[in-house]
C-alpha cells in the first residue's frame, strides 16, 4: 500500500506540474503555438481514448464482467465531465477557447469573472484526475500509469489553454501561472480522497476504472477531436492524424507492462 501511494502522489505531482508550462505559451508566435497544439491535442486524443478502450475498460471487465454497473459507470463519466464542461462554458462560451489560448487583454469585470469560473472549473476537473489516477493505481500499476499518461498528455494543451484564458481574465503572467499551479494541485487532494475511498469501498474500485473511462471518451469525443475539425489543410490533417495515431499506439506499448 506504501509503495502504491508513492506511485500515486508521484504522478499527480507530476500531472500538477504541467500548469507550469503555460509559460511557454509567451515564447512561442501565436501562429507556431497553434500548430503545436492541434499536433497535441491529436496526441492526447489518441491516448485517451487508447487508454479508455485498451487499458481502463478491459482491466474493468476482466475483474467484474460486461455488467449493467460498467455500463452505468461509463456514463456516469460521460455525464459528470459533460456537467462540468456546461459549468465551464456556461457564463462564457463566446470568448473561451477550448485549446488555443487567448491574449487579447482588454480586461474588464466580465473577464475577471471569466477567469475566476475557470481556475473554479479547471480545480474541479484536477480533483477528478486525481481520484482517477488513484483508483487506477488501487486497481494494478500499469493502469496507473497508462492513466497518468493520458491525463498528462490531456493536461498539455489544456493548461497552455487555461493561461491564455487567464491572461485574458486580466492576471499577469506570474499571477497567471501561481493561480494555474494551486488549481492544478487540486490533484492532490483528489489523489489523498482516492486512496481513502479505495481502502475503505470495493464498490468504488469497481466504478472508478469504468468512470474514468466514460471520461476519457467524453473529452476525447466532444472537446478534443472537434477541434481537430476547425483544421482543413492537408499537410496539418496528415500531421494530426499521425500524432493520433501515435497516441494510441503509445497505450498499446504499455500493454507490455502488464
């Protein structure tokens, strides 16, 4: 139990940690930024929806069947990331960019509270992750990993997102950074519930694994792969399609752990 611990606070320390590359985001022009995240958000669709249907589903049957409470429990993820993507979104949809950033700052009390839903929104879905990632370890190592990595990956361009937004909210860049990195240690605290609720509730060992799954699938279908859409061009298509590709291919290679 020490070591699975260890393995936990590990990766969800590691998870939080990507808030920090925000700052990368004013290195690079805004035109090289895009490429760069279409190419990620491509990655991260490929291993999402890789580790869902390779690792988190199959580990799920194989301990308690094709029951009716997977089946329930896979929606149960769809359903609550989809609450929480309408939370998001809900006061802000016209200006909040799924995964390319915003720096336009023309500040004022509604991007303030644009800002303040977001470190909101983004702390609770870090929370999530980091239940996740926990379960995932309870249950064996290798779906630990195999769901850190598709988190991590995920996280990517979702915080360089998330900086943009508040950057717009009016925060400067150091502000933008610290408010990102205490939402994104959320994960912590999700991680230390995870491991409370493991110990103590097999019933949570059996709906945590399905859960993550329906929101893997969740993320992967209606935020990420609908952004890959808004991107025409042959060259760039060709490009996304090799790093979803990669993506999946990166969760079946760590089906040799297992």
């Amino acid at each position: 139990m020490v070591l699975t611990s260890v393995y936990v606070f590990v990766s969800v320390i590691v998870v939080s940690l990507v808030s920090l590359l925000g700052i990368v985001s004013i290195l690079l022009s805004e035109k090289k930024l895009d490429k760069l995240l279409l190419t990620l958000v491509s990655l991260s669709a490929g291993t999402l929806l890789g580790g869902a249907f390779l690792h988190i589903l199959p580990e799920a049957v194989e301990k308690q069947g094709f029951t009716i409470l997977v089946s329930l429990s896979v929606l149960g993820g769809v359903l609550i990331f989809f609450i929480l993507d309408k939370f998001i979104r809900l006061h802000h949809c016209d200006v909040y960019p799924s995964y390319v950033p915003t720096f336009h700052l023309h500040h004022g009390p509604h991007q303030h509270r644009i800002g303040i839903l977001n470190l909101a929104g983004d702390a609770l879905h870090n929370l999530l992750d980091g239940l996740v990632i926990a379960g995932a370890y309870l249950v064996n190592v290798p779906a630990g990993i195999a769901t850190t990595i598709a988190v991590v990956l995920h996280e990517v361009p979702q915080e360089l997102a998330d900086f943009g937004v508040l950057l717009y909210a009016g925060y400067s860049k150091k502000k933008a950074l610290m408010l990102n990195l205490l939402s994104a240690l959320a994960a912590v605290l999700g991680a230390v519930v995870g491991l409370v609720l493991g110990m103590q509730s097999e019933v949570f060992l059996k709906f945590v694994l399905p859960f993550a799954a329906g929101g893997f699938i969740y993320i992967a279908g209606s935020s990420l792969i609908p952004e890959l859409h808004k991107e025409c061009g042959w060259k760039e298509s060709i490009l996304q399609i090799i790093a979803f590709i990669t993506g999946i291919g990166l969760m079946w290679a760590l089906l040799l752990l297992d």
